[in-house]
C-alpha cells in the first residue's frame, strides 16, 4: 500500500516523531476504511468539506480537519490557490481553541478563570501582504497582516450584595493577546513583554494587531467579591475588519416626541432626497433596530456596548418597536415607535444594526453586529384634563381653550417689544440693546454702566440684536397682569410663574389709565386723547412686527 505524506523539514527529531505518529494514525484509518468497504458499509463523512487525499486519491481521511488527538490537520494551498495536500502537521496550543476568519466562537468562563483560543496563521494565509523593508531581498521579505480582535459580553454574574444598596462597577473580562510561539497562553501573570492587554469597556473590546504567525489570545474573568458566577461572550477574529462593531462618534439617534406611554425616535438622514436612490431606501426593509431600557434596569448595566446582551436582556426589544421608513423632515430616515413606557421615568434607547446589514450570519465580514451611542430620554409625567368632566378637570374655573388665550397674549408681548426712542425720558422705559451702535455710528463711552447689565445690554428678543440692529432703544415692558393671567389661566403642571421683587419691575410694567406705559396684545396708540404725544411708539412697534416671524399670530 503507497501513502503519501508530504514533504517534512529536515535535521529535526519532532519530524520524525510527528511523522511515525501520523503513520500510525492513517494506516488505521486506511485499513478501518477497507474493512468497512469489505463489509459493505459507508465510511463516516467528514464535517469539513477539506479532507486530506491519500494514496491515488480515492482514500478519504475520516477525520475532520481541525484537530486529533492534539493533531492539528489541516488542507494546505499555495499562492496560486492549488491544492498542496498534507504539507503541514503541527500541535495545537495546549487547551485551546481555534478562531476562524469572520466566525464567532462563544465561551462561558466563570470568574476567576481563563479560556484560551488562537488564530492560526493557516486561516488567513490565502490573504497576506507581502511587506518588504528596505533593502532587503523579496525572497526573504516576510509575510504579515493585519488581523482584527473583538469580543463581546453577552451575559454577566450575579450581585450578591443586593441589599447594601449600591451595585458596584461590573468587573470587565480582560484580553490578553500574544503573538509570540514562546507564549501560547497568554494571561495574568504572563511576560508583558511578550503579550497586551485590553480590558472590555462597556461589554465590548477589539484590538487590531499587524502579525506574521499565529495569534494566541486569553479571555480571563478577574475575580470580585461582589459578584458570583460566570460571563458569557462571543470572540472573533478577523483580517477583513472587525466582526463586531460600536461607534461612540456619531449621534445617529435622534429623539422627536414622546408621552406618558410612547415615544416617537428616527435615525439621522440616510440619504439626500433628491438622490437617485431615494425610493430605494423607502421601499426596502428598515436595517436598523433599537433597544430601550428604563435607567435604572441593571440588567444591562456595564454591557450597553454589546449586541448580543442588548438583544438578550433589553426590557424593549425588536419585538417591542414598530419600525418604518419616513421622508420627515424631507429627507428618508428610518423612524421607531416605542410602546409600554411608563409615565415619568427615563430611559436609555440604543440604535443597533443586526450584522452588516445585508449578512446577520456567522461566517461573513462586520456580521457581529453594530451598536451606537446610547440616547437618553423621559416620558412626559402628566397630560392636561381638557375634554373630561368637572371632576376630572384641572380647575372649574378656567379650561385649556383659557390657557391657550393667555399663553399667546404672553408670548406676543414679550417676543415682539414695543419700544420707542433711545432719547425719551419717560419713567416707564426700559433701556435695550445698549451695546450696539446707534443709526449714525456712535455708540456709549466704553465705562457707560448700562453695559455691564444683561438688562440692559441686549434685547429681550436676540432676532432685534441679530437681524433689525436698531442700536440703543427703550422698551415699553409687557404689562404684569399678563404675566399674571397666565399663570393663573394654566395648570400648575405647566409650571408657569411670574418672577418677584427687583426681576418682577424689570421685566413688566403697570398699567395707567391715560397713557400706555406697558405693552399688551391689543394696545391703542393713545389712550384719552394721548394720541400725537406717543405716535413714536406705535411706529417703532410696527417696524419690528414687520421682521418678526411672530407677527402673524400675534396680530
């Protein structure tokens, strides 16, 4: 019976040694194959579609590719892609596991412990760079790349301690990475001079390292007196990109409204309407999701950069979220509709994509998964009884069509000031805009004290300072009564209130029966006769109306 066996490195011992062993192995394994042929029974198949020729090629190996016995096997290619056969035989790391390029591996280590996993150089072989230093032969150039690292936390141990009170900082699994063959188990205590470490932030860790072998990398549970049990993750290693992904960069979520139960979130503008492709993104399947938890829900606390516990421990998940595609705001997003919050509470939503966006699976690049920046916000604590019986409602008094009233004659007096010349010296003025120069050029001495108070200084309304730059002006203040109604007009909830003492006279003003010392909605020019004495007035209102956008609902 031929065999062949490949060719082996010369003037070693451990050649030969690996070669009688692998001998034995294929020769039972040969001779096991032709007894099961005789009794007219099927070999077993191999769960890798590689399998290792022997002979004339019609011999199949009945073992995976992977490992036996402490054998890693494997089906070798050179750079032109064709087949090489059984070329390389080597030991795995002692109690580790293998990474392949873009597959996820999941792991449970209990606290205190570590697991151990390598990236061999086979798995990543087919997609080096060449990278030759200057002045040095191409033949004897080395070969390297970058491979990229991530881990993510998908569950955490318990809190003992739950009576004291207060949940200390979860403990984050620490990543030990070496890619050096005199430190294949790398960990706490190990040569820091021959591996790094990277704590997980937040459930998730990547590192990228430029390498020319294996990779050996540790996953080690810290111990903490606080806690009890294990961690469940996921690991993956890449040459193409990282597998899972976070961006703590970009504001991606943006929050638009919500009440006491729901809550209305979209995601920025995918695309510019006016792109060929527009309809497009309106008419596929929306490829992010989001997942909401109140704040105070330690179930993810310390694991919010982490997909799979999002996916796993969120009090709101995909299920939970009504998710559509929207032009508001004229340009496509995608937008979600929150149910089931509770009045008054905050919460934390966290935008997500499922894998890539194209491949959620194991096996294809960035398919991990991608979270961004969590987004706080708060439901409203109550809503106004309007439409509802006497008993139901705020006050007997006065009703919300009351409120609305009032609040808009308060708004229109305070955004759009009536105001008059800079020379008057009536009592009831108050001085504006005093920082800006007047008509002709001139302005106030620099030590002038109207300039040091922010009453005084700028308008009321910043749009005078910005886009009318009428200089130095005296106002005629909004009337306190108006304050005043308002406040009492609307539910306490609303929060309205007038301010007091000194804040109260400047910013309103009192009422008089002859002449206009204070502005309110509605306001004549003159009162009892007074009419050419404060003509000045009505026209310097009138001017700023005609640059407010205000105007229209106030007049």
């Amino acid at each position: 019976m031929s065999m062949w066996l490949g060719s082996f490195p010369q003037g070693h011992s451990g050649a030969t040694v690996g070669a009688i062993i692998l001998y034995c192995v294929v020769t039972l394994a040969v001779l096991n194959s032709r007894f099961a042929d005789a009794a007219g029974l099927k070999p077993c198949a191999s769960e890798n579609q590689s399998e290792l020729s022997l002979g004339d090629g019609n011999a199949r190996f009945p073992f995976t590719l992977e490992a036996y016995n402490g054998l890693v096997l494997e089906d070798v290619v050179d750079e032109s892609g064709e087949p090489r056969g059984l070329d390389l035989i080597r030991r795995a790391p002692t109690g580790s596991s293998a990474l392949a390029n873009n597959q996820h591996k999941t792991g449970i280590v209990k606290l205190g412990e570590i697991h151990w996993w390598y990236f061999p150089k086979d798995a990543w072989n087919g997609k080096t760079i060449n990278k030759t230093s200057e002045g040095q032969d191409h033949d004897n150039s080395k070969r390297s790349t970058a491979v990229y690292l991530s881990l993510t936390t998908c569950s955490k141990p318990n809190f003992d301690k739950s009576d004291s009170g207060h949940v200390p900082a979860l403990p984050q699994l620490e990543v030990y990475i070496s890619t050096s063959e005199s430190l294949q188990r790398p960990g706490p205590g190990g040569d820091s001079r021959s591996q790094s470490k990277v704590n997980a932030e937040d459930g998730y860790m990547r590192i990228a390292t430029q390498v020319q072998g294996d990779v050996y990398v540790g996953v080690a549970a810290p111990n903490n007196s606080d806690y009890s049990g294990s961690y469940s993750y996921e690991i993956a290693a890449s040459v193409d990109g990282y597998y899972h992904n976070v961006d703590d960069e970009d504001d991606f979520l943006h929050f638009l409204d919500t009440d006491m139960k729901a809550a209305l979130l979209t995601t920025k503008n995918l695309t510019d309407l006016s792109s060929p492709n527009t309809s497009s993104w309106l008419n596929m399947t929306p490829r992010y999701t989001i997942f909401v938890s109140s704040f105070n829900d330690t179930a993810i606390s310390g694991l919010h950069r982490s997909y799979c516990a999002l996916d796993r421990h969120a009090q709101i998940g995909k299920d939970g979220v009504e998710v559509s595609m929207t032009t508001r705001g004229m340009k496509p997003k995608e937008q979600f509709f929150i149910t089931g919050l509770n009045r008054s509470s905050v919460y934390t939503a966290i935008l997500a994509m499922d894998g890539n966006s194209t491949r959620p699976k194991n096996g294809s690049v960035g398919g991990g998964g991608k979270v961004w920046k969590p987004l706080k916000f708060t439901t409203k604590a109550d809503q106004i009884q309007c439409d509802a019986p006497s008993e139901s409602r705020f006050s007997l008094a006065v009703g919300c069509d009351d409120c609305g009233r009032a609040y808009k004659q308060w708004l229109c007096a305070v955004t759009i000031p009536r105001c008059t010349d800079f020379s008057s010296t009536d009592k009831f003025l108050q001085v504006r805009n005093a920082g800006q120069k007047f008509i002709n050029g001139s302005s106030l001495s620099g030590n002038d004290p109207l300039l040091q108070s922010p009453v005084t200084n700028q308008s009321r309304n910043s749009l005078i300072d910005s886009q009318v730059r009428p200089g130095p002006y005296k106002e005629v203040l909004p009337c306190q009564d108006v304050c005043y109604n308002l406040a009492m007009s609307c539910p306490a909830a609303l929060g309205f209130s007038c301010p007091d003492g000194n804040w109260l006279n400047a910013s309103y003003g009192t009422r008089s029966e002859d002449i206009i010392t204070c502005n309110y909605p509605g306001a004549e020019n003159y009162l009892n006769g007074a009419r050419d004495s404060y003509q000045s007035l009505w026209t310097s209102f009138c001017v700023i109306q005609s640059h407010s956008p205000h105007y229209n609902n106030c007049v």
